[in-house]
C-alpha cells in the first residue's frame, strides 16, 4: 500500500471509529452516570474507561477471528449480548437508578471507588466506547489489509479516539457545573431513552444476523 493509500485508508477508518465511538454524543452520558462522583473519581472513571475500551479493540484487531474461532462466538451473539447490557443501563438511567453520592443512602467510600471501577469497565468501557459495532468496525479494518503495518495503523487511530473521548469526559465537569440539576436529570433520562432504544437496534440487528446464520 503506497503512502497516499495509507492516508485514504487512515482517514477512513478515524472516520468510521469516530461515528462508532462518537465521543461527542457520550459526554452526556457520561455525565449521567458519574455526576455524583467527586472530580478525582470522575478521572479515574474516564482514564479507566478509554483504557478497556483501547485494548479491547487492540486485541481484537489482532486477535478478533481467531478467538471467535477459538470459543464459537458469533458476531450476532456478542451484538445481541451487548444490546442486552446496553439497555440495562438505558433503563436504570431511564428511572434515575443511577448509584452516586447524590442518594439518599450514602455508600461508603470503599463502595463508591469499587461502584466507579466497574462502572469504567461496564458499561463505560465496554459496550459503550468497545461495542459490537466498534469491534467488528475494527477487525473489518485490519481484515481488509492483512499486514502488521495496517493492525498497528488501526490500533494507533482508535488510540487517537480514545484519547479524545477521554479529553472530552474530562471537560465535561466544566459543562456539568453550568447545567441546573433538574435539566441534568432531563438529560440523563433522555440518554436513558436513547441507549435504550440503541440497545433495541443492536438486539435487532443481532437477532437479524442470527436468521441469516441459519438460512
């Protein structure tokens, strides 16, 4: 691949893993599920989050069709599991079930930290930022070149990503602040709404890809 195809190909896939990842569109999400958290744990979450979320997809981009080989896992099943995931977010986010310090029965500090860590992982890290759609996106990338140089080209752009979605989780205290609590609460139950419904799709397009499996 000449240079000027390596830039088509790169622009092409920020392109793609920007609508996947869309950072823009998760800031309110992300808003939501940590408001209640102090500005150190808020870090953490974000840091921790963009972290899982990059070496998953690294190691599918590497690795992707050979362990779905390996364990008989099929796209459709890791789509229609992470739908699955997804809307339990969108409706614990939906009915304001959010955990934080804003609760009427404060947890301790202990609780908090373990609530924030799996809360980077799952659903913050994985399905949200590393879902069905980015992995699959990202080994459809590599596949499509099947050369070192193209694998460490598509891990390196997702690191770009992930460093702006971090960038962006992180000014998005300074946007919090601003926002009166009570349209905050709108936001989160509106971004209750539309996991959900982005949790259907990705059940939808699961189940979808199911029926083709058996056809």
């Amino acid at each position: 691949m000449i240079i000027r195809d390596y830039w088509l190909h790169g622009f092409t896939v920020f392109m793609g893993f920007f609508a996947m990842l869309n950072p823009v569109g998760n800031v309110p999400v992300f808003i939501g599920m940590v408001s209640g958290f102090d500005r150190k744990t808020q870090r953490k979450v974000a840091l921790r989050s963009v972290i899982v979320a990059f070496f998953i997809i690294a190691i599918f981009s590497i690795f992707g069709h050979i362990i779905f080989r390996m364990f008989g896992i099929t796209l459709p099943a890791f789509q229609i599991a992470g739908g699955l995931i997804v809307f339990v977010m969108g409706y614990n986010l939906l009915n304001a079930k959010d955990q934080t310090m804003h609760s009427q029965a404060p947890m301790a500090r202990e609780d908090l930290e373990k609530l924030a860590e799996d809360m980077a992982i799952t659903p913050l890290g994985t399905p949200l930022l590393a879902g069905p759609g980015t992995i699959s996106a990202a080994m459809n990338f590599v596949g499509a070149e099947k050369s070192i140089a193209n694998a460490a080209l598509v891990v390196t752009i997702f690191a770009v990503m992930c460093l702006i979605t971090y960038l962006l989780f992180l000014s998005s205290h300074k946007l919090a602040a601003k926002v009166n609590p009570g349209i905050l609460k709108v936001v989160t139950r509106i971004m209750g709404l539309i996991l959900s419904v982005i949790a259907i799709q990705m059940l939808i397009t699961g189940i979808e890809g199911t029926i083709h499996l058996f056809q």
